[in-house]
C-alpha cells in the first residue's frame, strides 16, 4: 500500500508536493519521493523514510515547476533491506517519451509481464508494479505512434489508446500519475480497487489547479479545494500543461471493486470515499456491532477502543449499549503495525506503540473493540497486557468480519497459513488468543455500516472472490518468500 499525488496548475507545486506527502504517512514511509517540471526540465528529490525526514530542511525552491507528482512507499515487494528500499523509490524515470511515474497497488501478472517486457528490450533496475506499468505504457505508446500526433486530440486518443492496451495485459490493483513533458496522466485500473480522488483549486472563477491523491484528507488540508471526487473504474484523465485542458475518458470500465479496507484500517479518519467520511463508517461499525452483540450486554462493565481507528467504533457500541467508554489505551506515535515486515518487528512495535492506563482497566470486564484480526498478533498482546493490569475479562469485538484470503492488489496481509481466522473457528481463535470470548461483525453488518452495496466492493479477503484473475499469484508470492528469506510472511 502507497499513497500518491499529482499537482498541475498555475503556480509552483513544490510546498503542496511536500506537504501533501506529510498528510499521506498512513500509507507508507519506507521511503518518499517527489518529481516536478518546469517546461523545459523534471527535477526530481528521494530518499528513504517518511516525508518529514526525506524533506527536512530540503529548500522546495529546488523542485521547480508548476507540475508535480509525489509517491509515499509501504514495501510489498522488493524485501525491505535499506538496499533493496534505496533502488525501489519512486517516482520512477524513463525516457523516450520522458516521463516520472508511481502507483498505488500490486500487478498480480507482474512476474509475467516484466519477463515479456524485458524480451522487448526494457530494462529493471528496480522491482515495482510501477516500473511494469511505465515500461508497458511506453511501449503501447511507441506502438500507438505517440510521436507522430499531430493535434493535441489526437495525441491525447493515442495515449488513452495505450492506456487500453496496457489495461488488456494487466491483471490487478493500481492507481498511477505520471508526469509526462506535455501534461500530467492519471489513471485508475478497470476496477477502481485502490483510491484516487481528484480535486479543483479556484480563482475568480477560473482553474488555478488540479489536485490527485490517494486519500481526500490532503485536500482538507490545504482547505482551498473544491469539487472532489473519486475517480471512476478504469477512468484515465490527461492535463496538458500551460492550459490546463482537461482530457477525461473511462477507458475500461468494468464492475467496481473498491477496497473495503480502505473504510476499516488504511486510510486517514478525514479522508472521503464515495460521499463517506471514513471516521463515521468506523462509528457506523461500532453501532453495528452494539446492535449484533447486544446480548452480551451484561457482561461487560467497560467500553475501550484500541487507537486510533476503533476509538469512534468504542464510543458508539459503548454509547448504544450505555456501557461506559474509557480511555484505557492510548497510542504513543504514529508507528502502525502493519508497517513492520516481520513478527518480531510487529511485537516490538505494539510494545512501544501504547500507554496502558491501569485505573481503567483493573477488576474490569472489557470490550476492546479494534479494526481486525489479520495474524492475531496485536490482539493476543494487547489483551495479555489487558489481563496482566488485572482485567478480570476480556471481550474482543472487531468490525472487519474474519480474515479468510490474502490481499494480492497491494495491501500486505500475510500468506492465508499465517491468517488467524483460516481453519479455526471463533471458539478455536477465542482459545488462541486467550481471550474471553472474540466477536467479529457480520458480512451484513459491514455493508450496513459502510452503507455502500457490496457489488461496488472488493470483500475478496473476507470471502475469497477476487475480483480479477489471480492465477499467476503463486508467482508473487514465491518471489515475495525469496525477498524476505522466509515462509511466505
Ligand atoms: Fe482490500 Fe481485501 Fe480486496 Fe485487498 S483483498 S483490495 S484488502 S478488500
């Protein structure tokens, strides 16, 4: 999982390049890059780690241009030595058309597709998804004759073209800008698995500015965009530079499979998805699972919420149950979990992650609702340190229903073997985690607290229907077992 940005405008980008990759942390900071141009350069800085460290003290002066993009970087491919990290940063170059690229996402056919593409000729210096999805787009645009275009229209229609020939081989997730000489590039794959919203920036009346990110909340920010929308399965957009001419077309459009992963764990509180504010799915949840589990009223004296995405869930199962909600748990930094690539890193991290408050939790009987149960691995450690300060029981209640399928469009949920929820009952997980009893939220309930009808979500982690064809994934993840040098994590 990444986050990604795309500026083109008016006025210099640098300042919101820059800032705007601060905002998008949640979704990556092994590493944060950024690439502008000018009209006559690209001029490009990266480095590893979060963006605050990547641009510290960095003068924004020296990412000239109205025209911009930025990429931070969750490693889900590639292994995750600094090494490894150093080579995959994106954006990504190419020349012949020039061009910088990043992508949110995983191609499940990569494997496939890089050996065809290296038959061509291309090079890989680097192992991402975005180097494929450049290197595919150029070639469709050598093959679609980019270069003798002779009306913007029609350059535009070869590119779009090359667009729908790349969608053709392409099996997977992926959300893509690309900054190109003539303009900025925008697509989304024929599904719509992973976001990319877009947004306007006004004066008098007129275009300043056109705004892409992973997540809305970039926009809040800067709190001067409007018009914000989500872009549509398969919809590519190309902005020329200078003018702003906007160029819009849904290239393949196939049924939507929006991630519903987004709603629950990934994405920042503030950010939108289809007309929903993410904070208030998370509460709707929280109603949901009060409404499902009201029998086990009596058998709980406290409400927590493990931060930060079960808080607002806490409250309103607490709220809808009149059971009191505390504050017993509270997160140090802004380190997530997921982030860690090994099991000991996870462990470590959790330890370091959260305060326990004791006043709150001794002699209680708790319901701790949080997120997911993805390994089990935060859930059982939180509830030892739980039992531990002397909670007499404790309820877990999560609001993603049981894991059941790994996610191959980019986020890193492990191997299905390492899945808690396969192949063991709610009692045998109970057992497990060594819990009073686990309660996860139905597949109903969830669609009833997203509010959004399932056949416009990817559910495939918690129903196995993928939304693609994945029968090249054992390619990945051999290659993903070799990178990290371990079972398949
Ligand atoms: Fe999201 Fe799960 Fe689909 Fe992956 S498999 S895209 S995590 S819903």
């Amino acid at each position: 999982m990444c986050g990604i940005l795309g500026f083109i405008g008016k006025k210099p980008v640098a300042e919101r390049l820059i800032s705007g990759s601060d905002r998008l942390q949640n979704r990556g900071e092994h590493s944060t890059g950024a690439a502008t141009y000018d009209g006559n350069f690209f001029y490009s800085h990266l480095g590893l780690g979060p963006a605050a460290l990547v641009f510290n003290d960095y003068p924004y002066g020296n990412l000239k241009g109205n025209a911009g993009i930025a990429h931070t970087r969750y490693a889900t491919t590639g292994g995750d030595s600094p090494e490894k990290l150093q080579r995959n940063i994106q954006p990504v170059y190419a020349d012949r058309p020039g061009m910088f690229t990043c992508a949110n996402g995983d191609l499940i056919n990569m494997l496939s597709q890089t050996e065809r593409l290296k038959e061509m000729g291309f090079s890989f210096q680097t192992e991402l998804d975005s180097k494929v999805l450049q290197n595919l787009m150029i070639h469709y645009m050598h093959e679609n004759k980019l270069h003798c275009a002779k009306e913007p229209e029609d350059y535009v229609n070869r590119i779009f073209k090359s667009l729908e020939d790349l969608h053709k081989d392409l099996q997977g997730a992926y959300s893509v800008v690309t900054l190109m000489e003539t303009g900025l590039l925008v697509f989304k794959d024929p599904h719509g698995i992973r976001p990319l919203s877009m947004a306007k920036r006004m004066e008098n009346g007129e275009i300043m500015e056109y705004a892409f990110s992973s997540e809305s909340a970039v926009f809040n920010y800067f709190s001067d965009y409007s018009e914000i929308e989500e872009l549509k399965p398969g919809e590519a957009l190309f902005i020329e530079h200078n003018t702003l001419k906007m160029h819009r077309r849904q290239i393949t459009p196939m049924q939507e499979a929006f991630c519903f992963f987004e709603f629950i764990y990934f994405s920042r509180p503030d950010t939108k998805f289809k007309d929903r504010v993410v904070e208030n799915a998370r509460k709707n949840m929280g109603g949901v699972l009060a409404e499902e589990f009201a029998s086990m009223r009596n058998r709980i004296d406290v409400v927590v919420g493990i931060p930060a995405t079960g808080l607002s869930a806490a409250h309103n199962f607490g709220q809808i149950l009149n059971i009191p909600y505390e504050n017993a748990i509270i997160k140090v930094g802004n380190k997530r979990s997921f982030q860690e690539t090994s099991d000991e890193k996870r462990r470590k991290a959790i330890d370091n992650k959260f305060i326990f408050i004791k006043d709150f939790i001794e002699g209680k009987r708790l319901a701790v609702i949080d997120d997911s149960n993805v390994r089990g691995t935060t859930a059982k450690k939180i509830a030892r340190r739980l039992y531990d300060l002397g909670a007499k029981e404790v309820h877990y209640f999560f609001f993603s229903p049981p894991i059941i399928g790994s996610c191959y469009y980019g986020i890193d949920t492990p191997d299905e073997s390492k899945l808690i929820a396969v192949g063991n009952s709610n009692e045998e997980i109970r057992r497990i985690m060594q819990v009073d009893s686990v309660n996860y939220i139905s597949h109903q309930g969830l669609i009833r607290g997203l509010g959004i009808p399932k056949e416009e979500l990817c559910l495939a982690c918690i129903t196995k229907k993928y939304p693609t064809p994945v029968d090249e994934i054992y390619k990945r993840l051999e290659l993903r077992k070799k990178e990290r040098g371990c079972g398949i994590c």
